[in-house]
C-alpha cells in the first residue's frame, strides 16, 4: 500500500473513520442475527486511485481486521476485497451489482455482496450477513466523507489551491 492520491482521505483518515465506527460494529457484531462469524474484515480503497490510474492492489488504502484471523472459518479477507473490488471497478454498491446490473460482472468477480461505492469512496466489508456488512461499510464511507470534510474545510482556511507535495 502506497501513499494516498487523495489530498484529504489518507491512511490516517481511514484508521480513524473505522476507530470512530467500531463502537457501532462491535456492539453489533454481539448480536447473532447480525452475524454468527465474530470475525470482520474491512477494505478501504484510495478515492484518489481509481480503476483508470491503478491496480486494485496499488488503490487499497487500508485494511483491518475484528477477531483473531488463526481462528477464522473462511478467508474474510478475501471475501471483503472482492466485494471492495467489484464496487471499485464499477463505482456502485455490490448489492446493486449483483442485483441490478450483473452483466458488469467478469470473470473471477464475487457474486458476494456487501460494499459501498459513495461519491468515489468504496469500502468492503465481510464477516457479518451482507445486509449488515453493506451498513458497516456506508458506516465507514460516511464517516471517511465527514473526515475530509473537515480537511477541506480548514485548508480553504488558508489556500485556495491544494498545496503541491
């Protein structure tokens, strides 16, 4: 994972958007009718990298994991970067994918859903049933808005360019 093209969603922005959701998560993740696993895996891709200018691979931005991964039953982490895979390459929700537009699918793409496409962010998530791992995922993708939001915000403050590096 390389440093973030975008100016105002960085790693560091990423971590706290999935700190700042995890309260919600947890809380959630005890109740079985959420999901019975106790495992989650999350994938947050770069806004600022998209299918156009990078791999998948070079646009992850961030990854976390809930629970112990020597204890998983399947590979979360597959699964979440598949579904953030397939709402990267076609800038919509999985779900939508799956079920409004499957001829968008290729070869090797998911028929799993569970993540957000929001104005460039896309966020994947497993572990939980789809419907929660897509919640957890707009969850995240609010709070990565909210955060450059901010960033924004204070740098028009002062500038009205964005600073070259």
């Amino acid at each position: 994972m390389s440093a973030s093209a975008s100016h105002f969603i960085d790693r560091a922005t990423a971590e706290a958007a999935v700190r700042y959701s995890l309260p919600t998560i947890t809380e959630a993740m005890k109740d079985k009718k959420v999901g019975d696993s106790g495992f989650l895996y999350i994938v947050v891709m770069d806004p600022g990298r998209p299918p156009q200018l990078a791999s998948f691979e070079e646009a992850i931005l961030y990854e976390h994991a809930i629970g112990d991964r020597e204890r998983w039953d399947a590979d979360y982490a597959a699964f979440a970067r598949a579904k953030a895979q397939v709402a990267w390459k076609t800038g919509m929700n999985s779900h939508a994918v799956q079920e409004l537009y499957p001829h968008l699918l290729g070869a090797g793409d998911t028929l799993l859903w569970g993540s957000v496409a929001m104005d460039g962010i896309v966020v994947g998530v497993s572990g939980l049933h789809p419907w929660f791992d897509e919640a957890v995922a707009g969850t995240i993708a609010m709070w990565l808005r909210a955060l450059s939001k901010v960033q924004a915000h204070a740098a028009r403050r002062d500038n009205l360019f964005i600073p070259k590096d």
